[in-house]
C-alpha cells in the first residue's frame, strides 16, 4: 500500500468523527434558531438530527462506498445502523418516559425526561449521515 492509499484510508476512517462533529454544530444551530437564544443547556440526549443515527449512517455509508455491499466492514455497519436506529426510537424513549414517572412521583426533576428521538429526527440523522458520508467521500477522491 502506497502513502496516498493509506492518508485516504486514515481520512475514511474518522470520518464518523468528523460527522459527530458537524451533525452536533448543525443541532446547536438548529435548537438556538428554534428557540431564538443559544442552546447550551439543551445539548444531550434527543433533538433534530440524531447524532447517533447519523454517526452510525456515515459509518455504514463510508463502508459501502470504500468497501461493497458484501464487504464484512459494510455488514457489520448495518447491523449497527439497525441497532442505534431502534435504541433511538424505542429503548431511550422509554427510559424518559420512566424518568417521568419518576420526577412525578418524587415531586422533583432528578430525572432526565427526554431521551431518544422522534421519527423525525432519527430519519434526519440518517439523512445528515448519509449526505455527509457521500459527501466527504466524494471531497477524499477529488483530493487523492
């Protein structure tokens, strides 16, 4: 493997990295216009886009497109897609539900309520990862 092979490989790699960082500056963004302040106590568990979701996209994505669809690498980042998609839709938004529960009951906030995300904002994760994989994909080839 040559040098430029190599700087390609190691640029691939981080991109689910650099994806987290874009999709978190692009929530930031999004909630601070939304609420017409900035959102520094908003940053965490839920929102539009998914950071998850499109962490977990871009991997999948920069698997596929550097590897096939039958690569071992492209496999294994689908399953994990799947995973991160359902966590998101189902198990976090129950735990915020039981959080809930429990500031009700105990008659304080302890407990964070909101966990998880809403179709919306998973399918905007997918569409944040998947663009920017594609993206920052076709950025490596043009420069290498």
């Amino acid at each position: 493997m040559n040098e430029l092979e190599t700087i390609t490989i190691y640029l691939i790699l981080i991109s689910p990295i650099v994806c987290w960082f874009f999709t978190g500056c692009f929530k930031f963004i999004f909630r601070s216009a939304k609420s017409l302040s900035l959102s520094t106590d908003n940053i965490g568990y839920g929102g539009f886009p998914s950071n998850h979701s499109s962490v977990a996209a871009c991997t999948f994505t920069i698997c596929f497109l550097t590897n096939g669809p039958e690569s071992s690498g492209t496999i294994a980042s689908f399953g994990l897609l799947i995973i991160v998609v359902i966590d998101a839709l189902g198990l976090r938004n129950n735990i915020g539900k039981i959080g809930a529960s429990l500031n009700k009951i105990e008659g304080k906030s302890n407990h964070r309520e909101v966990m998880g995300h809403s179709k919306i904002e998973v399918l905007g994760g997918l569409i944040f990862g998947i663009s920017f994989a594609i993206f920052y994909y076709t950025i490596i080839k043009i420069i290498f």
